[in-house]
C-alpha cells in the first residue's frame, strides 16, 4: 500500500512540475532560451538514466553510449523526414531499431568484461558513426536536416515514461538479477541467473531509451551530424552516471541537470567547460569513487518513500 | 609494383602505432590500467617536436630526443599525480581518470594555444631511392630505422638491464616483487616514463611524415594503437610491435581499394574480431578464470 502511495504520489508531484512549466511557456514568462535548456535537461536526463541501467544497475562498463544515440537520432530523422511518419512513430521506430542495434552489438561483446567491453562499446559506437558518414542517404558529413518538432510535452512525457520503466525494472525481479550480476557474476550465476540474458536484456532496455533520447535530440536542432555523436558524446553521458554516483538512478538524474546547467552557461567557452569537466571527473575519482550520491537514491534521505523510487526528483 | 609501394606505406605507419601501442601496453602489463592518456603524451611529442624545430632550430634527432625526454617526465608525473593513489580501486575507477586525465591534457593545451593545426616542418631530405623499381621515400626509410632502432633499444632495456629484470617482475606478480626488496613504486614510475618517450618520438615522427598536427591528433592514433596492442596480446612487447605493423598495414590496404573514409572503422572491426574470436590476442595465453 504504502509503495502504491509512494508511486501515485510521484506521479502527481511530476505532473504539476510539469503543467507549471508548460504554463510558464505558454504563457510567455518562460523565454525560449529556458525552455530549451529544460528540453535538453530531460533528453539527457534520459540519456543518462539509460546508460545507468547498463553500468549502474547490471555493472557492465559501456562507453559506446552515443553510437545507440546516432541509431535513435538518425532512424527518427528519417522517419520524418523521407517517410512522412509522425514524430510519435519515428521516436517509437528510433527506439526500436535502437534497441536491435543494442542486441546486435551486446551479444557479441557482453561476454567481455571490464575494460574490453568499454574498448569493445567504444569500436562499435565508432563504426556506427562511421556507417552514418558513409551513408549518401543521410547526408554523410555534411549532416541531414531535421524540422524542429520536439517539445516541452514530447521530452517531459518520454522522461516520464523512462524514468517509470527503469524503475520498476530495477524494482523487479529482471532489475535484482541484474544488480545479482553487477555485485558478482560468479556467483550470480552460480545461483542461477542467466547472467548473458540479463546482460543483453539490460543493454537492449539501455539502447532503447537511447534511441528515444536520440529521436527527440535530432527533434530538437535543425541539422543532425556524425560528428554530433562521437566519443565525446558518449563521454559527456557516462560522466553523468559516473558523477551522480554509480548505482543511483536519482544520482545520474541530479548530476545530468546540474551538468547540463553548468554546460549551457559554459556554452561560448568550450575548452574551459572540457577542462572543468575532466578536472571534476578525475578529482571525484580521486576522491570520491562511489560518485556524488553513492549507490543511494535520494529517497532513502526521506525515509518514508525508501521503496517509491518514482518520479519526484526530476524537472526540478 | 604498387602493392610493394602500398606495402611500405602501410609498414611506415604501422611502426608508429607500434610505438604507441608498446607505451600502451607495457603500462596495462604493469598496472592493468588503459592509459587513455597516452594518445596526448603522443600529440604533446609532436608539439614538442614541432616547437624544437621551428621555433629553436634544432635538427631531426636532438629534438626526436629531447620530445622523448620531455614526454617521459609528462609520464612520470601524469603517473604520480593522477593514478598512483588508484592502484587498489575498481578498474571502473581507473578507467575513468585516465579518460579525464587525457581530455583535459587535450583541452588544456587547446586552452593554452588555440585549437588551429600547425603545419610541421620539414627538416629530412626527400629524396627517392628506387629499389626494385619501387620508389621508396627517404623519410619513410629514416622513420622505419629511427622505429627499429628504439624497439631494439626497448627490448635491450626490458631483457638485459636490472631495471628492465625488475618491470618483468613488477608485472608478473607486484606484491612478490615487492617482498623480493624491488621498489615498486619506481619501476612502474619507469615503465610509464619509457613508454611515454616511445609515444613522444612516435609524435615527431608522425609530424614529419603527415606534417600535420593538431591539439586533437592523439585521439584516433591512441585508440588504434590501443587495437594494435589488443591485436598483439596486451601486455606483451612483441605482440605490440607484430599488431602495429598488421594494422598500419591493414589500413593502407583498405584506403587503397579507394575505401579510405572506412579506414578508421577498418581498425575498429579488427578490434572486435579479435576481443571477441581471441581476447588474449595474437601472442596471448589463455588464462583461466579463478573464483
């Protein structure tokens, strides 16, 4: 009952942060600039929740991240750009094909581990970009053009709906097999978890939401471009997870706002926000390895909710 | 007559990548660490490089030298600053400082002068010399000598000297070596300081031959010859030397069937062939898993 209440509760909370938002943009009182910037808050915040299911939650090292992004972005674009698809069922296809691309590359490399699956994640986020650059049909380097169509209702709605899935995959019996997997792949399967099913299973939900993220990013510019999703890309979101804390989904959603607050102020200085962004990575693992939040989730400071780990912590 | 030319082309820039990948790959034999880092110690040997030569005037081989001696204390104190206190954390950890520790070296020096290419000097005589009805440059012949000579220098180091007896044991097992009475500390402080001379002297030879740099350069080198020392069996200095050479090869190969934007996903695709056919590499050994 009380996990229930937790759950409605959250809900609720959500859905006023955002009816006052789409109120402040409607209204006018929001200048585009901010609204923007809230955009890019939720499409990271996806972004970043979804690579913390495939390193925090299962433990498996990722950094190939942005080539499932790419996917996303591109299948979308050209959903509704070639195919006339509306923007619902482009985001939907991104994700999917997204999602077979996540199969396809986690089959293969997720009997690696450690730093041969991040080098592995990596070749494979590098060969799709270089596909997309070969590729006449999409523009190749010089990038395809996007119409704007995401909104504030698309990202907060998608953000939502990602955040209540990982979630309750975590909460679930999949989500124990996996953190089982993370904490010692030994023993979990010698406990018997299948422990390859539930790797592909968590990098595939991984790579979904990705491609969502991805579908709303190409949405959300007027031009998408290979050069937009290189290793860069893949590394700006695993400093999220990584920064937020390893494990923490409310950690990833907390340092995915902060950052990308800190990164649109930083805008016109590039190199100084790279170099605040490196010094903080490598101070935090210096001296702080287990990332802001910990494995804790910010719900645990309210005691109440320990097990609503729902949707009060974003839109903030 | 061309494929022996596309040959040698393909040899000359797979000795740079073996440079680089033996930096690579003696420091993860040591430490088990990626040093990602390593890309930008190359890119700073060939600003070091390109500054001794255009700036000061010095000609080829002292400032081989002198990016090589620089680079080696860019090394020692990237190794002491940043992952010394990190040799009992997660490996998750390591990773991620080396990544932060190799874009901020990037940004940094972006910061410092400005993210333009330099065009690099040329300080070799270009001369060729037909062999065989081949026409091979005389810079392509001097990197593959100045290549050879520092493996062999590498190899003299690693099997004949005290220093090179204590790296293998450091590597192998480092809490014995340490109760054997070797300093542990400072064989893995000279283990990154050779490795990175190697990567120094592979940024000015890559300059010279491409005569072009940039604050970004390290980053596709580092990662393929990352690949070349995977390719190798890392860990292992002949494997490294043997996966630069098929991979430089590879690539010329590839960009010559006129596929050359598929050149970098070339490297890549062999990468993932081997992590996933044979993860211990050409030369590697099968370890088995112990719980």
């Amino acid at each position: 009952m009380k996990k229930a209440k937790g759950f409605w509760l959250s809900i609720i909370l959500s859905l006023v942060v955002y009816g006052v938002v789409q109120f402040l943009i409607n209204s006018g009182s929001l200048n585009p600039f901010y609204a923007n910037t809230l955009i890019f808050i939720a499409i990271n915040i996806i972004l970043a929740v979804s690579l913390h299911l495939v390193i925090g939650i299962t433990g498996q090292f990722s950094i190939g991240h942005a080539g499932f992004l790419a996917v996303g972005a591109y299948i979308s674009a050209i959903c509704t750009m070639k195919l006339e698809f509306p923007f619902i069922a482009a985001l939907i296809v991104g994700g999917v094909v997204a999602a077979v691309a996540g199969l396809m590359v986690g089959i293969p490399s997720l009997r690696l581990k450690g730093d041969y699956l991040a080098i592995a994640t990596l070749g494979f986020a590098e060969i799709i970009r270089i596909v997309f650059l070969n590729i006449d049909y999409v523009g190749g380097a010089a990038g395809m053009q996007v119409s704007h169509l995401t909104d504030w209702t698309y990202a907060f709605i998608c953000l939502l709906i990602t955040i209540l899935v990982i979630v309750n995959f975590t909460n679930s019996r999949h989500g124990r097999a996996c953190i089982a997997i993370r904490e010692n792949e030994i023993a979990a399967d010698a406990m018997g978890i299948n422990t390859t099913y539930y790797k592909v299973a968590a990098f595939a939900l991984g790579s979904f939401f990705a491609g969502i993220a991805g579908g709303l990013y190409a949405h959300n510019f007027y031009i998408i471009q290979p050069t937009n999703f290189g290793f860069l890309k893949s590394f700006d979101i695993l400093i999220f997870v990584v920064l937020g804390g390893l494990g923490s989904l409310s950690g990833a959603v907390i340092s995915a706002i902060l950052l990308t607050i800190v990164s649109t102020f930083l805008q016109d200085y590039p190199e100084t926000r790279m170099i605040i962004y490196s010094l903080v990575l490598v101070i935090v693992m210096l001296y702080r390895p287990q990332g802001l939040m910990g494995t804790k989730e910010i719900t645990d400071y309210f005691g109440k909710w320990t097990n609503a780990k729902g949707g009060n912590s974003y839109g903030k | 007559m061309e494929w022996i030319q596309q040959l040698v082309n393909g040899i000359s820039l797979g000795s740079i990548y073996a440079l680089i990948a033996l930096g690579y790959t003696m420091v993860y034999g040591i430490i088990k660490l990626i040093n990602f880092a390593h890309g930008e110690v190359f890119m700073i040997g060939a600003f070091i490089g390109f500054y001794a030569i255009g700036g000061w005037g010095l000609s080829f081989v002292p400032a081989l030298l002198l990016a090589m001696a620089v680079c080696a204390i860019i090394g020692v104190v990237i190794e002491r600053v940043a992952y010394k206190r990190l040799r009992n954390a997660t490996r998750i950890a390591a990773l991620i400082t080396a990544i932060g520790v190799s874009l901020f070296i990037q940004y940094g020096v972006i910061y410092i002068r400005g993210a333009q290419p330099e065009a690099y000097p040329n300080v070799l005589p270009s001369k060729t010399f037909e062999i065989f009805g081949v026409n091979i440059s005389s810079q392509s012949l001097l990197i593959l000598s100045v290549s050879i000579i520092l493996m062999i220098i590498l190899q003299f180091i690693v099997h004949r000297t005290k220093m090179g007896k204590a790296m293998r044991a450091v590597s192998f097992d480092a809490e014995a070596a340490r109760l054997m009475g070797i300093n542990v500390d400072r064989t893995i402080s000279f283990t990154f300081a050779i490795g990175s001379a190697l990567a120094g002297a592979a940024g000015v030879i890559f300059g010279t031959y491409y005569t072009k740099i940039d604050p970004l350069m390290g980053v596709i080198p580092g990662l393929k010859a990352f690949v070349a020392a995977v390719l190798g069996g890392i860990g292992i200095i002949p494997g490294a030397m043997v996966g630069g050479l098929v991979l430089g090869v590879v690539e010329t190969v590839v960009s010559a069937f006129g596929y050359s934007l598929w050149r970098d996903a070339a490297a890549f695709i062999i990468l993932i062939l081997i992590l996933i056919f044979k993860p211990s590499g050409l030369f590697g050994k099968n370890t088995r898993e112990k719980v």
